[in-house]
C-alpha cells in the first residue's frame, strides 16, 4: 500500500530524530514521497515559495514537536499553511503532529499553533510506547482521523473559524480585493493562534498599504518581522510602506522614516538568494532615494547592482540620474536666483560627466538667453537712470519704456 506524498515540518536541530521518523516510514511505505529539508538554508523569496509550493503539493503534512521546532518560525509558517489547506480540506489533506520531546507540554504546542492539540499527538519521544508508531501507520493508511479523542468541540469550531478567516484573507488578497481583504485580515489577526502568523500579518499589512493607509500598513508589518524577521517579502513591505509614508512627512520626519525604509529593504535584499530578486529589490530601494534627492546613496546602490550584474537594464539611466541630480538641483537654484551664470556653469558640469545628456544642452540654451535679456534690461534701466541716482535708491517703475 502506497501513502499520498509527505512533507515533513521541524527544526533542523531535530534532523536526527527526524531521520529515524523517515526511515521508519519509508520502510513501511517504500517508494513513499517524503519532502525532508535537513539543511539549515531558511529564509530568502526563493526558499519561501518553495517550501509553501510542497506543503500545498502534499496532502500529508507531519509536523515534528520538539523544544526547538514550536520556536521555530519557518516551522509555525508552515503549519499555519498546512492548517489552512486542512481546515478547508478535511477529507484529503492531514496535518499529524508527532512529538520526539518527552518534555514537551500541551501549552508549548499551542504557542506553536493552538489548533494542533485538538489533534492526536504521536508520542515518539523515547521511552514512549510503541504504540504511538502503529497510530502513524494507522492515521497514514487512513484507518484513523487522527483527531484527539474528547476535544471540546466549541474549542474545535473557534479555532478552524480562526483558520477559515486567515482562508478568506489568503483568497481576497490573491484576488486583489484590498479593502475586502483588509477588513477580514483585521478581525482574523485577533483570534487564536492568528496572531502568531506572520503571513497573514504580511497579507494584512500589504492590503492596507494598497488603500493608502499606510500607518496601518506599517504597523501590521512591524508585528510581521518581528514573529518571522527572516523573509524578505515582508521587509520589502514594510520598505515600501515606510517610503510611502515618507512621502507624505514633513521633511524631517520624512527622512528619518526614508532612513528606516533604506533598513528594511537592506534587510529585504540580505534575505534573498537569487541574483534577480537581489536586483528587483535594490532597484526599488535606489528609484527611492532618486526621488528624494539622495544622489550619493543611490550611486552606492547603482555600483552594487552594477557589480551583481554588469550592463542589466535600467542601471545606466539610473547612474546618469544620480550623477546629474546635483547639477540639476544647482540648476534650478540659480535661476530661481536669476544667477544665469551659475546656471550657465551647472549645465556645462553636467554636459562633461553626462555627454550629451538628453535636455541640458537646452537648459544652458535657455538660461543663456535669460542672461542676455537680463544683461540687455540692466543696460536700458542704466540708461534711463544715472549711476548717482541708483546709488541712491532711484529704481525704474515697473513697465517704464524706454524714451
């Protein structure tokens, strides 16, 4: 008899009680799939979706408990996910907990997810009975539910209503109905063993930062790094969160939150693994700081990316941004000031670290011709008002031509 595929939920400080819970399986279901991930490789986009791709593929989901594993974040994620998919699939899918601490009590289990101890827990601790090991075999043939006997059946009803919301979230945050998703996400959030799910903290802070409430945003993202400070998804969010309201800041509590955004998305870019991820996310953190004037960090963002991978797209028209950026400030200043030839001097800057960069040989076009027609103006007023009179404070009237 075959099983259907396994995946198998537990801390990597637990890879060899966990390996004997492999070998035993495998040797009663042989050719059985198991997902078993002994590295310590946690954290980073591209490790997230996998593993979130084999709990979804596999109908049987064996969280090992340990001392170690109900601290775990990457092992709450998990089977918060399996939890999910579970409580809306009860005849297919099977979430068994199995212990290999004999230390462990039921209100550890629950500070990993309260749901699991309204199910059977396998005891495989040593010196438990061997019985525990028939009941695996039993739960996986499908001879048993795997339901704890005697649970309180209101207790059971609130916290699968707890998981049947953080459902809903998931499908309304797919489906991109933000305000929707924002709404339940916040009633979900409050219930059992929701609170510890930082999933749906993330999915909770990235619908209200798509209805612009982006305090909001950063709060429920702050409660989501801090259960789970390793994925990058979510300190990219909360980059994009604090940059958001940053820019709705006065200037000096604008640059403090841009400061705290430049954080996350450092944060965001160490937990990545792939080139291209890396790429995506310092993009967006450089188009920030380009926005807010930040020539100097952006150029160090620019040589980073440029180092990852020479000549990708964009970073060209980025470093030309960057280097540009002063002489346009100093540009604009001076003809604020009507100092034509220090505008003059700005573009001609420009022009020899940009060559032939789009637009600047107009601008110097035009503030050479504001200085001849400030030249030209000065002369006339000299001709109608002698040198003596200026110097006392004659001035010409506004719109007086000239005789």
């Amino acid at each position: 008899m075959t099983t259907p595929p396994i995946f198998i939920s537990h801390s990597h400080l637990d890879n060899r009680e966990c390996r004997d819970l492999v070998d035993f399986i495998a040797g009663q279901f042989p050719g059985a799939d198991i997902f078993f991930d002994e590295s310590n490789l946690h954290g980073g986009d591209d490790w997230m979706q996998r593993i979130q791709r084999e709990v979804i593929a596999r109908p049987i989901f064996i969280v090992v408990l340990s001392r170690h594993s109900v601290v775990a974040e990457w092992v709450r994620e998990e089977t918060n996910l399996a939890l999910s998919r579970a409580v809306s699939d009860k005849v297919h899918r099977k979430v068994i907990p199995v212990q290999v601490d004999p230390g462990l009590q039921l209100r550890d289990i629950d500070q990993l997810a309260p749901l699991l101890t309204t199910r059977q827990i396998l005891n495989f601790a040593p010196g438990a009975p061997a019985s525990a090991r028939d009941d695996l075999l039993r739960v996986l043939r499908g001879e048993i539910s795997g339901e704890a006997p005697r649970v309180d059946p209101q207790q059971v009803a609130e916290l699968e209503t707890a998981r049947d919301l953080a459902n809903q979230v998931h499908t309304e945050i797919a489906a991109q109905h933000w305000l929707t998703a924002a709404k339940i996400a916040r009633r979900a959030v409050t219930l059992p063993g929701n609170d510890r799910d930082a999933a749906l903290w993330g999915e909770l802070g990235l619908a209200l930062l798509r209805t612009q409430d982006f305090l909001g945003a950063n709060s429920a993202l702050d409660t989501a790094v801090q259960v789970n400070r390793y994925r990058a998804d979510l300190w990219r969010l909360k980059a994009q969160a604090l940059a958001a309201q940053a820019r709705l800041d006065d200037a000096k509590t604008g640059q403090q939150r841009l400061d705290a955004a430049s954080v996350a998305w450092d944060d965001a870019e160490i937990y990545t693994g792939s080139v291209t991820g890396k790429l995506e996310i310092l993009a967006e953190h450089c188009d920030a700081l380009l926005a807010a004037g930040r020539w100097q960090a952006a150029e160090g963002l620019i040589r980073q990316a440029e180092e990852l991978a020479a000549n990708a797209p964009g970073w060209a028209e980025r470093r030309a941004q960057a280097q540009l950026g002063p002489f346009a400030e100093r540009y604009a200043a001076a003809m604020q000031a009507s100092d034509f030839a220090a505008a003059i001097a700005a573009c001609d800057e420009a022009l020899r670290v940009v060559p032939n960069a789009p637009g600047w040989a107009e601008q110097r076009a035009q503030a050479a011709d504001a200085q001849i027609a400030a030249e030209q103006e000065r002369q006339r007023r000299d001709r109608l008002i002698p040198a003596r009179l200026q110097s006392l404070g004659f001035v010409l009237a506004p719109n007086v031509d000239a005789i």
